[in-house]
C-alpha cells in the first residue's frame, strides 16, 4: 500500500509518498476563511483604492486577507471615498475604532503599466506613517498588493512581512502529478512541473530560484533541481537504492539526502554540485526528514533508532546524536523556526496525526490543530506563521496557522488535494 510519509512513516514511504495523493483540477482558485479566535489585534482599516476597477485584482482585498491571515490584524468596516491624497477625518475614524488606516489608489500610465499608491496612517496619533508608489505591469498587480501589505505589517509590527513570498506544493489531478509555485495565499499559481510519476519532497533553496524534490520519472526515486524561472533542471542524486527528502543547507551549497545506496536508509550530506557526497549517519535505523537549523550548526532528523519515529538532533558535519521528542510513541516531520527557538512537527495522538510545535529551549509542546491528518509543517520566512497539509471538510487542503494555533487560514483548492507544502524564503528573483 503507497501512503505519505507523515503519516504512515516507514522505508516504503520515504519513495511512495505522491502516489497518495488524490484527484482534481490542479489550479483551482483559492479562498481565504479566517477561523479561530487570536489574542489582541491591531484594528485595522482599508479603504477600497480609488480607480481599483483599473486594475485585474482587487488590491484592497488581497491586502486585507494578508494581514487578517497573519493573525496580527482584525479589518475594521471601511467606506470608500477615500485615497492616499485625501486627509482623514481623525474622530470619523477613531469612532469607528481603528488604530491605523490605509488608503491609495490605481491608474494607468501610457505605457499600459499601473501606478499603484497608497498610505498608510496611524490613527490614534492622526500622523501618517508611511506612503508609497509602484509602477507595475497589470500581471503583477497582485504581487504588488502582496508588496503594500509586506510594508504596513513591518510597520506595524517592527516584523517583515510575508506575503510577497511564495510557497511550492504538490497536487495530483487525474493520473498526473504537479509540482505547483504559488504566491503565499495560495493564488497566482504556476505548474512548474507535470509528471505520470510522483514528485514529493520539494524544498526551497535559500536563493528563492531553484527547488530540490524527489522525481520517479526514471522509474525510480531521483533528487532533481529545478531552476524555477528558466524550467532548467538536473540530477542532483542517482545512486542505487533510494534517493530522498533533500534539505538545503542555509547557506544554499548542500543538501542532506536520505539515501540507501549502502543498505539501510541512513542521512548523507552532497554538494550543490553533485560531488563531496559524504555519509553523516551511522545506525542500523531508517534515518529521514532532515532539516538544518538556521545557522547550519546542526541537523534535526526522523529515526526509528529507539524502536518508533522520533525526532533527534546531531552536529551538521555527523556524530553524535540527541533525542528530542519524548511524548508519545509517533513524532516526524521537524521543521525549525528562522529564529532557532521553535520546531514545528507531527505527533499521532490516538490514531489522529496532528501539527504540534516545541519550545527548543523548555523541551515543552503545545498541541496546536485540531484536524487529524496533519503533515508537512514549514514556518514562514519570518517564523510567525506555519504552513502544513491536511484534511478539512472532506479536502487535502493547505493550511496557514499562527504559532499559538488560534488564528487558521485553510487556502482551499477545489477538488484537487494538496500536499506537502513548502514555504520559499524572502527572496524573490
């Protein structure tokens, strides 16, 4: 029986994973549903732009689902009539309860591109914060929507901004399988790739243009990477045996591979090149899932040296390693925070599979979903916010959650399941 890795982990797995996806229309479009109830939240007010008809997309809307998914902000009823030229009447709006405001508006310059401007005030204060104006081709109005909402969250929060980034999944529609780029709510997607055979395991490289995954097209699993502009791609691994779930280093010149070429499926470390491939891991166990920490000092890693899966760690270069997970009997996927202080991973409670996150420095968990077929967690570039594949309303969806788990945001994809979501760095070639 083929089944994902998350969650019916296993030698089997670590090859099979994409022939368990399901069916359905690949690029469906996606909706945002804010669920849960977050803690304090900025009230924030957005105007819909002057002139936004000139435009494909409605870059008020979109700026105001990036920030009500961060879990930071709470939309505040806004009528129109209002621009980044205009001045607020400050008590209209401190009546209505906002703390900031963002107005601006759209229109099109000779060439056919959009000028795109907004501001953003405090209300409190009544002083404006910051404004700002983007010239851009009508097909990037979205990613300059995405870009307006980047700015007022930093502003706001001190924090950089997210959604101008982008994530990369897997989905299987019919008897063929894609490897999907998406903007970071999940629109805007672009197949990168398609294939009768499996693609699983995919991951970003630090410098946002290239992706590693796993390929069966040859029949058998080989670790592919991918230029995402150019469609360009090469073998990365094709040894004998298995050859999966490659995790880049942060500085983008190796990837850790789980590799059976000498026996059982233990962790090597290669070059970005192909050459230097060295072993790190020396046990009779399966060894998988590894991920760096963020300053490259050590790996965390999926064993089931102790008699089930667990997590551990070890130094980047091998040697010895440290259990981290003690609760329960099932724990897989590590994914490590940008700031080194969390992981993110998957625990089975009871038969169900759920997305838990771990205070590296406590050792204390904190269950934080309530689906039952969770997989595949991925912190933002920013660590606030964590992306993870699972099972709501019938569908594979994707699924952006905050770290405290109290604000949700399922990016639903019609008809089509999703998997293995992987979330890109700030960088955006």
């Amino acid at each position: 029986m083929l089944v994902p890795v998350s969650r019916r982990w296993g030698l089997a797995a670590l090859v099979v994973l994409g022939a368990a996806l399901g069916t359905g229309p690949a690029l469906a479009q996606v909706r945002i549903d804010i669920a849960g109830v977050g803690g304090s939240r900025v009230p924030l007010a957005i105007v819909d732009f002057r002139d936004e008809s000139k435009s494909p997309q409605p870059i008020a809307a979109i700026v105001r689902a990036d920030l009500e998914r961060s879990g930071q902000f709470r939309s505040v009823d806004a009528p129109g009539g209002l621009s980044e030229t205009s001045s607020p009447v400050w008590p209209d709006w401190r009546a209505r309860q906002a703390d900031a405001l963002v107005a601006g508006s759209v229109a099109k310059l000779a060439d056919g591109r959009l000028d795109i401007r907004f501001k953003l005030w405090d209300v409190v204060k009544g002083t404006e914060l910051v404004g700002q104006a983007q010239a851009v081709l009508p097909d990037d109005a979205r990613l300059a929507a995405h870009r307006i909402a980047d700015v007022i969250y930093e502003k706001l929060t001190g924090d950089r901004g997210v959604f101008a980034t982008r994530m990369a999944y897997v989905t299987k529609a019919g008897p063929r399988y894609s490897l999907v780029v998406a903007d970071a709510d999940g629109e805007g997607a672009k197949v990168a790739l398609t294939s009768p055979e499996p693609i699983i395991s995919p991951a970003w490289a630090p410098n946002g243009r290239e992706l590693a995954y796993v390929s069966f097209e040859s029949r058998k699993a080989t670790v592919r990477i991918q230029d995402v502009q150019t469609g360009e791609r090469r073998v990365l691994a094709d040894f004998k045996g298995t050859n999966s779930a490659p995790a880049w280093s942060p500085d983008g010149q190796q990837l850790a591979l789980s590799l059976s070429r000498e026996g059982g499926t233990q962790l090597f470390v290669i070059n970005r090149d192909g050459s230097g491939l060295r072993r790190l891991t020396q046990s009779s166990a399966i060894d998988t899932e590894a991920c760096y920490t963020p300053d490259g000092s050590k790996i965390y890693f999926v064993s089931d040296r102790g008699g089930g899966p667990q997590i551990y760690r070890m130094p980047a270069g091998g040697g010895a390693a440290e259990r981290v997970t003690f609760n329960g009997n099932y724990n897989i996927s590590p994914a490590i925070s940008p700031d080194g202080r969390t992981m993110a991973y998957i625990t089975r409670i009871n038969g169900n599979f759920r997305l838990s996150v771990m205070d590296l420095a406590t050792g204390q968990s904190q269950q934080i979903s309530e689906t039952k077929d969770d997989e595949s967690p991925a912190f933002s570039p920013n660590g606030r916010l964590i992306v993870y594949a699972t099972r709501a309303g019938g569908k594979e969806v994707l699924m952006t959650t905050t770290l405290d788990g109290k604000i949700k945001t399922p990016l639903l994809v019609t008809l089509a399941e999703v998997r293995e979501p992987t979330w890109g760095p700030f960088t955006r070639p």
